[in-house]
C-alpha cells in the first residue's frame, strides 16, 4: 500500500514543507501519491506531478476545499485514506487543524511532527518542548501523520511525471464555512522558508523598535520572527511568533535579538544551521545554543550591523 501526501499550496503554487513531506512519506514506502485538493488548484496539482519520487497525483477540485478547512478536509481524507499505509501532511497551522479530524473519523491516533522514520511503522518525535525524543511505534492499520518540515530534506521539484487523477468531492458536512481572513503582505520571505532570520525578543522594549530589525532583515534578505513574550506583549502581530506554540523553522542564518532563549523559543529554532545572539545579559540562556554571541546593547550593535552591511 503507497503512502499519501497532502498537499499545501495555495492552488497555484505548492508550498515548501509540502516537499519536505514527500521526503518523509518516501521513507514509509517506496510509493509516494500526492493529494491536491482545492479550488482551480490544476497548477498546483502539475507542480506536484513533477517532485521527484512521487508516482500519482490525485487531484480533488471543488469550492469547499478552496481553504482546506478541517470539516470538509476531514471527510475528504476519512473516505479515501482505506486505500493506504499512511496519510501525511506538514505540521503547519493548516495540517495541524484537519489531520486530527480524519484521524478521528478513521478511528486511529494521529502522529504528531514526527523528524525521523524508523520503520513503515516507528516514528522519532519530540516531546518536553524538544529536550526528549520519543519513539512510536503504531498498530493502526491507516497511520495519520503530521511532519515536521525542519527534520527531512526537501524532495527535488523536478524530475518526477507521475500520472494525475480527478476524484469526486467527498460528502460536505456542512458545519464549517469560510467567513474571511486578514494576510499581511510582505516582500520578505516567509518564516517557515526563509534562509535567513532575524527575530527580536522582549528586549526588544516595544514594538516601534522592531524597523530597526527590519531594516537589517532588509538588508540580509531575511524574514523577521519574534518570540512568544514580544508576541505576548503586543510588540508584533502572532504570524510572527517562533517557538513551541509558534511556527518552527530551521533557517541556514538565524539572529537572535534581545531574545533571552526560554525552552519554549528554543524548540522552535534550535535546529537552525548557524544561530547568532545579541543579548546583554551574558548569563541569558540563548547563548548555550548560539554559534556566535555578542553581549552589548541592541540598540548600538544592530544599527552598527546594519550600516555594515
């Protein structure tokens, strides 16, 4: 039995981690399909047909999969997942809302941000906020899975030409619609993909302060993340929240600023390639985990930085 993808796009483009859950499905069995499901999501469904290693793409096009809400994502998954060994989606804040749904309605426990397959049945995942990994090993005859995107390689976006099929809606349930959402634009790259970031923290004072980490994000091409206590504090809006209750990254550069590293901030970051801290406080635990620490004033040292650059 092949192991199932779903899809995160946007109906024009697939999204990163959606790679990255190729990778782990690969890992389970050798037949890896892809679920594009969406509204008008015909070009997302082509860039799926292309990522090497996947040999069928099954396509649902219908309005109520336009925002892939938990209900009707649910039922959708619930009626074809009989068919396979596993169903896996990214841990973002879309997969975390529909996967536990059709894992109810198949009846079996879902497997969170797993980092490492085993076996087609024994997974890695972490647990205390990143300081313990446990491994599970599950019975269930479907296994519904959600990857975290920061433990597998990207698959290759090109070098596949699986097959695409067109499959019915499944029955709506009815009890959800799509109201509205708010999306703040920006020309810098997204948190959950950018190779550089930049992140303040409470020593960050207030939220007027945060240009001047937007003016050195600029300058390096990165994406500005913060953590949960500037988030808390009203500094930044929560999309730009890093850590445990946040979104998880792994950036090749990341910058810490004014950040003092409590565990829940670390488990969202620490696998970075290359962490840089600025703090004054040269006891502040960011510096356990930083390649490069700098104790000085953030508010000399990042526009020193920034006018170097």
């Amino acid at each position: 039995m092949a192991a199932l993808v779903v899809a995160e796009h946007d109906n024009s483009n697939l999204k990163p981690p959606t790679f990255n859950t190729v990778t782990a499905a690969a890992a389970i069995d050798s037949d890896v399909h892809v679920l594009v499901a969406g509204s008008g999501c015909d070009a997302a469904a082509e860039q799926a047909s292309k990522i090497a290693g996947v040999s069928k793409v099954i396509v649902a096009d219908d309005p109520r999969y336009d925002h892939m809400l938990a209900e009707p994502m649910g039922a959708l998954l619930a009626k074809i997942a009989g068919d396979y060994a596993a169903v896996l989606a990214p841990e973002t804040t879309t997969g975390k809302n529909y996967m536990p749904r059709a894992a109810a309605l198949l009846d079996v426990a879902q497997i969170s941000g797993i980092i490492e397959v085993k076996s087609a049945d024994t997974f890695v995942r972490p647990i205390y906020a990143g300081n313990a990994m446990a491994t599970v090993q599950s019975e269930d005859k479907v296994k519904v899975i959600t990857v975290r995107a920061t433990g597998f390689d990207g698959a290759a976006a090109e070098g596949g030409s699986a097959s695409v099929e067109k499959i019915d809606a499944a029955d709506d349930p009815g009890s959800s619609k799509f109201v509205s959402e708010n999306l703040q634009k920006s020309d810098r790259p997204e948190l959950t993909s950018a190779k550089v970031i930049v992140s303040g923290g409470r020593g960050m004072q207030s939220g007027d302060n945060f240009p001047m980490l937007e003016k050195l994000a600029d300058k390096l091409g990165a994406a500005v993340g913060a953590s949960r206590a500037a988030v808390d504090a009203g500094f930044v809006p929560n999309d730009y929240q890093v850590g445990q209750t946040g979104k998880i990254v792994a950036p090749d550069l990341y910058i810490a600023v004014g950040i003092s590293g409590a565990i829940q901030h670390l488990a969202g970051m620490k696998d970075s390639k290359v962490i840089v801290a600025i703090n004054k406080d040269e006891e502040a635990p960011i510096f356990q985990v930083a390649d490069y620490g700098l104790v000085a004033d953030l508010f000399k040292a990042v526009p020193e930085l920034a006018e170097a650059l």
